[in-house]
C-alpha cells in the first residue's frame, strides 16, 4: 500500500503507507510540539518518480511548537550508514516535520532550510522534498513539496 502524489511537472513521489502512518504517530505523540525526520529512498528517473524507502527521526530533539531543530546534521551518520550498506543505492531524498494547529504550507524557514539542503555538498540530491504534515489533535493534512528554481512547488494527493 502506498500513498502517490504528482506535480505540474508530472513529478511523482510514492510514499508506503506504513511510513504515513508512523509519521502520523509520531505527530499525535509529540503534539502539541512540532517533530519531523528525513526520507531515504532512490528515485525512479525513467518514471520521474522518488521511491521513499525509509524515515529516521533523530534521538535529541530540540521541539517547541515554534521552534524545531533542524535534522540534517543529526543524521548524517545514519545517512552514511544507509549510502554504504545498500551500496550506493539509497540516499537522501528530503524530510517532514509537522506544523501544529498550522496549515501545510511552507514558511520562510522552510524554504531558506531546503536552500540550504540543496546546496549541501553531502546531499546527492538537488531538489529535494519536503512533507508538511498540519495537525491539530483531530485531523491532519498533508502535503508535499519539491525544491526547484528556488521555490517549493506543490504537489497534488493522487486516489
Ligand atoms: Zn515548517
């Protein structure tokens, strides 16, 4: 089972469903503080499509519900880790982090924070992903977002 969204650009992402619903666990657990964690994957160039495999959440988190450290440099061991064991194969393809009794869409931070992400020399990929997951005790939306030409383009939840 899996949840699939597409782009404008036609720019797919697949995200197994048991990963959403750990996410959404993870979410409810840490509310009303915000939490987040990154995706590992390999994206599927002949069908433009990003196959999320795997979410790590780090151990120490700084969270508030304004403030949520930043992950990338938590988890570059375990991204290390993943690059060698599947040989090459999975990398890094973006992150999540929830926006308590918010909207799913970007902030300031948000984009400067992916900036940032795409011009890391470690990160392989240069548009990466970023998933908002909004939440406020009772339902959730979710939505996802490439970085591309400076801006976080959408993507739409395909049934
Ligand atoms: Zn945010």
């Amino acid at each position: 089972m899996y949840r699939s969204y597409v782009n404008e650009d036609g720019l797919r992402i697949r995200l197994p469903s048991k990963i959403f619903n750990e996410i959404l666990n993870k979410i409810s657990k840490n509310y009303p503080n915000e939490c987040g964690g990154i995706f590992v994957g390999k994206v599927d160039i002949e069908n433009q499509c990003a196959l999320i495999e795997r979410m790590k959440m780090p151990n120490l988190i700084s969270s508030t519900p304004v403030f949520f450290k930043r992950l990338a440099s938590f988890l570059n061991d375990w991204l290390n880790d993943v690059f060698i064991s599947s040989s090459g194969d999975l990398y890094y393809l973006g992150e999540w982090h929830s926006h308590p009794n918010g909207f799913p869409s970007p902030s300031s931070t948000d984009l400067k924070t992916l900036q940032k992400i795409a011009k890391n020399n470690n990160v392989r990929i240069e548009t990466p992903l970023l998933l908002i997951v909004s939440y406020n005790s009772k339902v959730y939306d979710e939505r996802f977002f490439i970085y591309s030409h400076d801006k976080l383009i959408p993507y739409d939840k395909q049934d």
